[in-house]
C-alpha cells in the first residue's frame, strides 16, 4: 500500500511537480492549494506525512504546523516544510513549529524524496 502523503502548497507549478515525484517515487499524493482546508483534509485523508508550504496565502504554514501539532489526531504525522525562504533562522522557526525536515526552494529533487523517504519509508 503506498504512503499518503498530504501536500500543501498554493504554487500550481511546485504542487504539481511534488505531487508527480511523488507519485513516481510510489507514494499516493493529496493536494490541498489552501491551507484553510489542510487541516480539514488531513483528518479525512491521515496521511503519513505532510509536506508544507511556509508562505501560503491567508494563514501562514508555520501556524498550520503548530495546529497540526496541536490536534491529537495528526500530532504524530511528521512534517516537511518546503520554503523559499532559505536561512538558518528560518528552518530554526519550522522546526521550533514542529517541522521534522526542512528543504529550502528551489528544491533538489534528490534531497526533497530523500526528506520524504525519511520521514515516510515507500512501501
């Protein structure tokens, strides 16, 4: 069975590109463009990992990582924050939120699945 992995993340470009590598690397990819509903659609998916945007539009993605650390239900699942902002301090932020990993945009394709395989081993 393939892992799920929720992906959220506002840029149709980068959603898509994570979404194919994903899907390509044997694991089920959700997409979620807003993160008012990341939340919602994490409960109904479960996924077994989270890959989040930190500058999505309307909430930030360090507060969707607090409120996902928050939540019983989803506090377990680990964390990927994919971001463009790309210095110490701000993986230091992503990680004091919650994050498990951090990759800085543009991605590396290797090192974002090798952060994924990590996190959520494939099946």
């Amino acid at each position: 069975m393939p892992g799920k992995v929720l992906v959220v993340e506002d840029n149709e470009l980068n959603l898509k590109l994570f979404c194919d590598l994903l899907e390509v690397h044997g694991y089920e990819p959700t997409p979620v463009r807003d993160g008012g509903e990341a939340l919602d659609t994490a409960r109904a998916v479960m996924p077994d990992l989270i890959v989040m945007d930190i500058q999505l539009p309307h909430v930030s993605g360090l507060e969707l990582i607090a409120a996902l650390r928050e939540d019983e239900a989803l506090s377990s699942i680990p964390i990927l924050a994919v971001t463009a902002y790309a210095s110490p301090a701000d993986e230091e932020k992503a990680r004091a939120a919650g994050a498990a990993a951090y990759v800085s945009k543009p991605i590396s394709l290797m090192r974002f699945i090798e952060a994924v395989e990590r996190l959520a081993p494939p099946a």
